[in-house]
C-alpha cells in the first residue's frame, strides 16, 4: 500500500468526519497535518480549506481532503488555489473518476451527504486510485495552464 503525505481540514459540519478519517488514515501509515477546525462550533470554511489547498498547491503535502456540510463550498475554495484539482466525491465511482480522469490532489466530501462509513471508503478509493495518464493527460496541462496547449 502507498502512504502519502496528507493535509486535511473541515468546518464545524466536517469535523467529526475529519476526525474519523485522520484517525483511519493515521492507522494505515499515513502522515497527515489537521488544519483545523478543531471542534463543531459554527466556523468559516473557507479559514481551514484555503490552507489545505495552498500547502498542497506548494508540495508540502502529496494530497489535501476537505470536508463541511456539501462539500461544494469546500471544493469551490480549494480550486481557486492555482495548481489544485479538487474533486466533490459522493460515491466510489465518483473517487474514481476524480483521480483516473482528473488527477485530483484534493477530495471534497460532503458531511450531511454520505455517512461517515461511506466517506471513509471514498478516501481508500480515492487514494488508492492512480491517474490514467493518456487521453486525459491532454485536459490536466488544458486546466492547468490554457494557453500553453
């Protein structure tokens, strides 16, 4: 199994999501750095998901999850961060596709919209999940960078 180097964050709705997926990820070797917040008392998220996105964004971290009540919010932040690819996930398939297709570095989850159980099987999908290169590879350097293509 690969580990990887993981910074995550939520507001007050992810938290107790955030906490059982850094607990897990922990548990299975990776190292992972909480950007907060720390506790279920009404916060902004985008205090705690921007600095998730701009230390992955730096290569300080290999991959970034972030997490509140949809999970759009969350994404909509992330992927203002040049360099970010975060993908909304609400299924396995969508894990999947998020990172064979996208190349995603940040998953967004959404904590009133899947169990916590099937939050925790979308981040091992997702991470255990490689980009397919080829055909998409074209569409990354096209998101990253227009007019270089």
């Amino acid at each position: 199994m690969t580990t990887f180097t993981i910074a995550i964050g939520s507001d007050h709705a992810g938290f107790h999501t955030k906490e059982a997926i850094k607990a897990a990820l922990l548990s299975t070797g990776h190292s992972v750095r909480d950007f907060g917040t720390d506790s279920d008392i009404a916060c902004d998220y985008p205090d705690f998901i921007r600095p998730v996105a701009e230390a992955v964004a730096r290569g300080e971290y290999q991959r970034g999850i972030v997490l509140g009540g949809s999970g759009n919010g969350e994404a909509m932040v992330a992927n203002r961060i040049r360099g970010i690819r975060c993908g909304l996930c609400w299924n396995e398939q969508t894990a999947i596709w998020s990172r064979a297709h996208n190349d995603a570095n940040v998953l967004s989850l959404g904590a009133r919209t899947v169990s916590q159980e099937l939050a925790l099987t979308i981040v091992r999908v997702w991470l255990a999940t490689p980009f397919e290169g080829g055909r998409h590879l074209l569409r990354i350097r096209k998101i990253d960078d227009p007019g270089a293509v």
